[in-house]
C-alpha cells in the first residue's frame, strides 16, 4: 500500500496526548517525519521514543512567540523543513458568562487563537521555500454555533475558523493549503470530565450513535495534510458525527 505522507514532515501542536498524538501515531505509519511539540515535555518526549528515529519531541508553548523559532529550528534541524502544521493544541474551560473572568478570557484566546496565527505565521516562509504545504487549524463545533458556557472557548474556536479563510487567501498562491476541522465531542483527556463511553456520559447524543475518538481525527488529517485534498483550501470540516446537522429525536 502506498504511504499518503511519505516523505512529508510535519509539526503537531498538542501531540503529547488525545487528537494530537493519534495523529501523530498515525502520520508515522503513513511514512511521514514528525515533530511533537507540546508543553508538557516529558509526555511528548515519552511519545517520540515510542515512534522512534522518524519523531522528534520538543518542549513548545504556542502562545509564546519565541517558543515558535525553536519549533521550526527543531525541524529543520531534524528533518530538513516543514511540510505540514497542524495547529491542534488547545484548552477547554467553560464558565457562565457572567462569571468568566478577563484573565481566564485572555489566556483561552492566547492559547486557541493566538498560537493558531504565530503557527501560521512561522510556517509560511519555510513552507513557501519547500513549494508549498498545508496547514490544518483545530476549531470545533464550538465555532459553528453559539454553545452556552463557553465564551471564551467560542470565540477562540470562531476566530480560529476566520484566520483560516484569511490565511487560505494569502498563502494559496504561495502553494500553501490551509483549513479548518471541527470536531463535536472526541474521547481524549481534555474531556475525560464528560465521561464518554460511559453509560452516565454528558448528553450530546450524534445521529451516528457514537461519539468520536482519536483515531477519526487522525483520518481526517492524513487527508487535510496529503495530496489528496490538493484543491481543498479555505474549507471548513465539521467532523462531529452528524451533531450540527440537526437535533436528533430520541
Ligand atoms: N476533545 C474534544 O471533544 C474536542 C472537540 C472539539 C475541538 N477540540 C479541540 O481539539 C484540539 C485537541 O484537543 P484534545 O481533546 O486532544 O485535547 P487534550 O487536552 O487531550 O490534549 C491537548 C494537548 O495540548 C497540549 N497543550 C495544552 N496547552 C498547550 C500550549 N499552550 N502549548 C502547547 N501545547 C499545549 C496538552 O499538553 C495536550 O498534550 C484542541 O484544540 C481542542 O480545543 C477538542
């Protein structure tokens, strides 16, 4: 079977655990080199030991704007350039909106929104220099529709799914793809709270009856990031099990 990365490199954001690490579990096995970058060190670099001579972790804060020429040294360094970015790290605090706290508001926004645009901004010159490349920003279904308790979530997730366009505009004729995913409720750590899998799980019932894990994600980013999707740019894909298609009765 052909490999649909093979000989691509690629930056994860957030690939210690949960959607980021499926993906970079996956674009191992798809012939790809990989860069784990996350804040959380010892977790990536436990990761890049598992996946062996083809992984590379590096300790990385992607609302820090120094912390982004460390990530792209690492990789050039490493593997020679960059090819893909996934901008997946995130968190995930919910507060009434009477209650959120300014503070809580901006850190929400640095980590979701800001990081997304200095990745972007990082990767577009050694992307360019390469011929091109795809980038591939995580919203949510958070920034498709207004979700109560999540004002700082939401906004991060709708800007996100905005700067996609933007970027997708300029960088197009720099060869350079760039969309949005926007996954409903996915089983990682950020949502162990929620209890999905389990029979007292928080409410959100997809018309596919099941909700997403690690590994539907992972296929939807082999996709974003090969050539396959080569005339896709600017898109947004809702990949939720069906949720924002419409109420399911029950
Ligand atoms: N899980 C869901 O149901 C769901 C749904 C829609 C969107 N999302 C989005 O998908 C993305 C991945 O979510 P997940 O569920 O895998 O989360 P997760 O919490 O399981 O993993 C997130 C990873 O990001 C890292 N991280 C956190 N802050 C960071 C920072 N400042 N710099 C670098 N790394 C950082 C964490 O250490 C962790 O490894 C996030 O952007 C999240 O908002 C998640």
């Amino acid at each position: 079977m052909v490999s649909r990365l093979e000989g691509k490199v690629a930056v994860i954001t957030g690939a210690a655990m949960g959607m980021g690490a499926g993906a970079a579990r996956r674009f191992i096995t798809e012939g790809a080199r990989v860069v784990l970058a996350d804040i959380d060190l010892p977790a990536a670099a436990a990761l890049a030991k598992e996946l062996g001579d083809n992984a590379v972790a590096v300790g990385h804060d992607v609302s820090d704007e120094g912390s982004w020429e460390t990530v792209v040294g690492t990789a050039e360094a490493a593997f020679g350039g960059i090819d893909i970015l996934l901008n997946n790290a995130g968190i995930w605090r919910t507060a009434p909106l009477v209650e959120q706290s300014a503070e809580g508001f901006d850190r929400i926004i640095a980590v979701n929104l800001r990081g997304v645009f200095l990745g972007m901004r990082a990767v577009a010159t050694p992307m360019r220099a390469r011929g091109g490349g795809s980038i591939v920003n995580t919203s949510s279904t958070a920034g498709l529709v207004g979700l109560a308790n999540m004002v700082a979530y939401g906004a991060s997730k709708w800007g996100v799914r905005g700067i996609t366009k933007v970027a997708a505009v300029e960088l197009g004729p720099w060869g350079i793809r760039v969309n949005s995913i926007h996954p409903g409720g996915v089983d990682t750590p950020m949502t162990a709270s929620l209890r999905f899998g389990r029979e007292d799980a928080v409410a959100t019932h997809p018309p596919i009856g099941r909700h997403g894990t690690p590994s539907d994600i992972a296929d939807l980013h082999v996709f974003l990031s090969s050539d396959e999707s080569s005339w896709i740019t600017g898109s947004e894909i809702y990949i939720d099990g069906g949720l924002m298609a419409g109420p399911t009765p029950h």
